[in-house]
C-alpha cells in the first residue's frame, strides 16, 4: 500500500504530514533544537494513526506502520534541517 493509499483509508495521517512543516519550529524550540526529541513527539502523533495502535482496523498492519514512518519521517528530517539552518 502507498502512503497516498493509507491517507485515503486515515486522513487524519495526510493532516499530520501537512502539519510537519508548521508542527516542527515549535517543537525544535520547546525541545531546545533536539530534532530526534520533536520526532519522537511526531512519531507518537503518527502512531496513534497507523500501526498496531491506529484505531482503523485497515491501518493496523506493520506495513502501514512502516510506510507512514517513512514518508512523515523524511518529511520531518527535510523540514528538521530546514529550521535548524535557520536558527
């Protein structure tokens, strides 16, 4: 399954890659610049939406789990280097 497809069965998982961009300055700065601390944070965030823990019985798989981890992960990182070159 792709990521567009498992937004599509959970959308609040699109909402939450949307988000990163404006999540992650906040948290850089609450976590004093510590990129795997906000990720940590977005990974739980992403977690109560797809994997073992989705409420969405069609997002449950470990498979779901790990192409959501990768896609919201590389959106974070790109994002993350982002706003650390910034500050």
């Amino acid at each position: 399954m792709t990521f567009d497809q498992i937004c599509e069965l959970e959308p609040r998982l699109r909402k939450l890659y949307d988000e990163i961009p404006r999540l992650l300055p906040s948290l850089m700065e609450a976590e004093n610049g510590n990129f795997w601390m906000c990720w940590s944070r977005l990974k739980a965030m992403m977690s109560a939406l797809v994997g073992w823990s989705a409420e969405n019985e069609r997002v449950q798989s470990p498979q779901c789990y790990d192409v959501a981890y990768s896609a919201c992960f590389d959106r974070a990182e790109s994002c993350g280097m982002e706003v650390h070159r910034r500050t």
